[in-house]
C-alpha cells in the first residue's frame, strides 16, 4: 500500500471550508480508484494535512493528475498557501 500526505496552511476560519471540500471531493474520488482518505486539521492555526491510500505505487502514481487539481481547488477555496505534497510506502495499517 502507498500513501499520499498533502500539508496546507490556510486562515483558520476557512478549516470548515477545507474539510467540506475534503468530503465533497477527495473521498469520492479515492472511493472509486484508492483504498481510503484521512483528514487531520488543526483548527487553531489553519493546518489540514490529508492522507489518502493506494493500494500500491502504480495506483498512487495514475491519480496524480486528478488529485493535483483538488489539491489545487482546495487551496484556493480555502485561501492556503501552496501545499505540500509527499509520497511514501505504508509499512503499518491496522484497524
């Protein structure tokens, strides 16, 4: 399995923007071609860091395209800073 972490930094008052975003989205879109997403957010300082899972690197790697425009939708939306964005083997997933 292969994830995703996306990092982005907004005004705090817009997280609620962000996680609508998320859920109106990104869990469609990881629904038909990944294996899950996570939404962490900070509601404080207006961090949200996104994990979505790929059942492996090829999986991972055929989304790209689509998840760099929600990426780039959601940072917009939410008036955030460019994001992050990095790439890693899941070595642990338990439930």
């Amino acid at each position: 399995m292969h994830a995703r972490v996306t990092t982005l930094s907004g005004p705090a008052d817009n997280v609620d923007v962000g996680i609508e975003n998320f859920r109106a989205n990104v869990v469609p879109f990881v629904r038909e071609q990944g294996k899950g997403a996570i939404l962490l957010v900070d509601r404080d300082n207006g961090e949200a860091i996104g994990i979505t899972l790929w059942e492996d690197e090829e999986a991972l790697r055929a989304s790209e395209e689509s998840a760099n425009a929600l990426r780039a939708n959601v940072a917009d939306q939410m008036g955030a800073a460019a994001p992050t964005v990095s790439r890693y083997e899941v070595a642990v997933f338990e439930l």
